[in-house]
C-alpha cells in the first residue's frame, strides 16, 4: 500500500474494524473489513479503494436524488419570531464560497466532481453572469444537470479540450475523498485552470468528524498537512486551509500561480489518528455494554446518518430497534435498514432506550432543551461514553 498523497510506502494499517462488513457514506453495508493507514511523510490517512470503484460511483452512488432540494443539514438558526431555521450543508457551503472567492464578472466556473449541481443552482441564483460548468463521473446527474445548463457546459469522465486552461476558478464540495487516484485529479484541475486562477474546495475532516474515519467509499481522509502536499506538488501556491469556519470539515482554496509556503508539520497526525482508532475500536464495547444494561426493552436511535447507521448494524438484539428519528424532512418517510425514519417528535411512548447517532462534538447541544425528549421515558447513550 502506497500512500495517496505522496506514494510513500504505509505498512501496516493502523485500524482494522472487527467485523465483517463496512459501511459507506450512503449507510450502505458492504462485505470486508474497514483498513486505515496512516502516512507519516505527509500526514495522510487513508483506507482502501472499493474494488468496484468505477461501477459504483457511475450508478451506485446514488446522493440525495430524490429531490431537487435534498440536502444534508449543516446547523439550525433562529429567525426574527424566535424560531428555528434548518440551515442546510449547501446553504453553508454558498456562503462561505462567496465570502472567500472572489470572481470577477462573468469568470468561467468548473464544479469538479458536482454530483446533481446543488452548487452550481445556488450559485446561478446568486451569481447568474458566471458562465457555471460541471464534470462528474456518473451520467445519472443528467437530469437534474439538464434543468440547469445545456449539454455543452456539461461533462462525464473526459472534460473536452477546449476546457483545458479556460477557467478561472474551479470548485470541488466533498468529491476528492472518494478518488483513489487524487494526485492525478488535481493535476487534472491544474491543467483545466487558467494561470493564476483558483481552485476551491471541501473535504471531510476526520478529525472533526470521526464518522469519515470509518466510511468505506472514503478512501481518503485528509488532514491539514496531507491536503497541502496534495496542491502544492500539484503547483499550487498561495494554499489557505480553514479548518474551523464548517464543521468537520477542512475548506481550501489554492491559486495556480507561485510556490506554496512550508506546509504543516505531518507528525502531528499519528496520535490524532490513533486516538481516532481507540474511539472506533472501543466503540462496540460501549454499545454492547448499553444495550446490556438496558435490557429486554423497545430502543430507537437519533439520527440517521453514518453514526446512526454504525449503532444499527452493532446492535446484539436489531429487532429491539423501532425506529430512527431526524429532524432533516428530507429524511422523514425513508427506511433504514428495515426501520421507519420519524420525526423526532414521533418517538413511540414505549422507548426508553435512546442511541444518539451524531457527531460526539454536537451531539447533546442538538438534544438541548428539546421538549419531546423531556416528555419522553427515553435515557440518552452518547457515543463518547459520558454522562447524558
């Protein structure tokens, strides 16, 4: 195994989950171990490709098609009446977009790796003189790309040569962890863009968001260290990596020009990625201990994304489980793993076992004050292990 970013040699991985099966970023069971190695020259992480990667990303991965406006939500915020606003994760990602790059009237605008364009619709609205592009690798976006852009400013797998060199920015949300070659892909940005334009972007964090540690169809999880070897030897200079303005996740933007300044130092990331490894491994142990001392009773669990998805698929006694509940309405109505996703406010009377499937870094502010809990029998299991 060779790392991603710089091709060192990685040797044994550093984590191996227990069981058989892995789970992927659409909570998706797939058979064999989840592996991450960790690179102590660039400070990479890293698990392995999917060994039907093409396959899968042309027409497995199937993210939030239901609908149009299917997101994922990022926060929520109060509103001039003293309620409460979902914000979802595009919404986020627009506004910092534009408070971080500027572009001039009209720029020529690439969205590498754009999925369904829930970008590139945001950005049209607030931005309709920008001459917006999109290139994945799937033709089952078509649709939703159809009711955006005419077909010449839209590309699957091969951008045409009249592209190369012709953009002055190019944006990537959340595409680069999935690519088991990333040093080719941003050359190919590289090469697409105009000298001195820009290339943006997100990524997953691991370390602030744990789940990305675990997920199968990431095989990349970049740190601050290896992301800026990743565009500096891909010749991008004036690098800026923000890692706090979006949760768990690592916002860069780069300019095709110069020569990149010292990244960060690498040997930081091994005992960040151990800790992740401890978090992971002992994880189960925490489970099963709750699902002990909870007994023989109805149980749901908060969330229905990865965290969620990984407390179902440990569960000793699944035909315990009633429900999932979310308060994202995109998610309402779905099933998961055989199991209705409800409301929160739809927690059956009977439960009085409640497994929080969040981020442990948000998980009891978003349980905070929530009258249908208080109301409710149910004892909440955080995944950190502390106290409710």
């Amino acid at each position: 195994m060779l790392c991603n970013v710089c091709q060192a040699p990685l040797g044994a991985p550093l984590y191996e989950s227990r069981g058989k099966l892995s789970l992927t970023s659409l909570c998706e069971l797939r058979p064999g171990r989840t592996r991450v190695w960790c690179c102590d020259r660039c400070g990479h992480l890293q698990g392995e490709p999917l060994p039907d990667t093409a396959q899968y990303y042309a027409s497995d991965y199937r993210i939030l098609l239901d609908h149009d406006d299917e997101d994922q939500i990022y926060d929520t915020e109060r509103t001039a009446d003293g309620g409460e606003r979902i914000v979802y994760r595009t919404q986020h990602q627009l506004r910092l977009l534009l408070e971080r790059l500027p572009l001039p009237e009209g720029a020529r605008l690439l969205d590498y790796g754009c999925a369904k364009a829930a970008m590139p619709r945001l950005l049209a609205a607030e931005r309709p003189d920008l001459q917006l592009h999109l290139f994945d690798v799937s033709e089952m976006y078509r649709s939703h790309w159809d009711r955006l852009l005419p077909r010449e400013r839209q590309a699957v797998n091969e951008a045409p040569a009249g592209w190369h060199g012709s953009f002055d920015a190019v944006i990537s949300f959340f595409a680069l962890e999935h690519i088991p070659a990333p040093i080719a892909s941003v050359a190919h940005v590289a090469a697409l863009l105009k000298a001195g334009g820009s290339f943006y972007g997100v990524v997953p964090c691991t370390v602030g968001n744990p789940a990305d540690f675990i997920v199968a169809d990431h095989v990349n999880h970049f740190t601050t260290a290896s992301l800026h070897r990743l565009l500096a030897d891909a010749g991008f200079g004036a690098i800026c990596i923000e890692p706090d303005v979006h949760r768990g996740a690592l916002v860069f933007r780069a300019v095709k020009a110069g020569v990149a300044a010292l990244g960060p130092e690498p040997s930081v990331v091994r005992p960040q990625a151990q800790a992740l490894a401890r978090f992971w491994s002992e994880l189960s142990d925490r489970i099963a201990a709750a699902e002990h001392a909870a007994g023989d009773v109805p149980v749901a669990i908060y969330g229905s994304g990865v965290y969620g998805a990984h407390i179902a698929a440990s569960l000793a006694h699944p035909e315990r489980l009633r429900c999932f509940l979310d308060r994202n309405p995109f998610q309402q109505g779905k099933a998961l793993f055989e199991r209705p996703v409800l409301a929160p406010e739809q927690l059956p009377d009977d439960v009085t076992q409640l497994y929080v499937g969040l981020n442990p870094s948000i998980a009891r502010q978003a349980l905070s004050d929530q009258p249908w809990l208080a109301r409710s029998r149910a004892r909440p299991f955080f995944l950190d292990g502390g106290a409710p």
